[in-house]
C-alpha cells in the first residue's frame, strides 16, 4: 500500500502545471529586452519607456490593457504584437520582476 501511495503521488505531480518562468527569463524570452533593453533602463528609442522600477500594478494594467486593445494610443501598436505571446499570468510576473529592478 505505501508504494501505491507513492506512485500515486508521482503521477500526479507529473500532471501538475509546470511552473512559470520568472520574470528576469521572460523578460528575456518575450523580447522585451528588444526594445526596453537588457536592463530596462534604456530603451531603443527615446519614446519607448524605461521599465526598470515601475510600480507592479500599473505597468500589469498597462501590459493587460495593451493586450486587450484597451489601450491602443502612442506606442501600444508596436507592443500589441508582442502581448498574444505573454499570458496574464506571465504578465504578472513580468510586472513584478521590472518592479524590483534598482
């Protein structure tokens, strides 16, 4: 009975939701290093903002907002291309990461 407990264990935690890369990974791996820079402080263009230390909860909104087409002024076009490949939950901690950026 105990190895079935065991096993049974096993195969449902082989069944769990893999875990979610951490922001600094997603930062790098949804190109965002493309346009905000490596470190988020210096973007490419001047017009593009710098993302290093922004509160989590409003660069979250901005992101989400962008994504669903709420926000469609300035600069939004160019990342609206990029925000299907990010999920909300990525977006969270994509937030959360460029919040604690010194």
């Amino acid at each position: 009975m105990k190895y079935g407990l065991i096993i049974s264990a096993v195969a449902a935690a082989s069944f769990a939701a893999p875990a979610l890369a951490d922001g600094k990974a997603l930062y790098m791996e949804k190109t965002c290093i493309a346009c905000h820079g490596k470190d988020a402080k210096k973007p490419l263009t001047p017009e593009y903002p710098k993302l290093a230390g922004q509160n989590a909860k409003y660069a979250e909104k901005q992101m989400l907002d962008i994504k669903s087409g709420a926000r469609a002024n300035g600069n939004a076009a160019a990342m609206k291309g990029v925000m299907h490949l990010v999920s909300d939950a990525e977006i969270k901690e994509l937030a959360k990461y460029l919040s604690e950026i010194k």
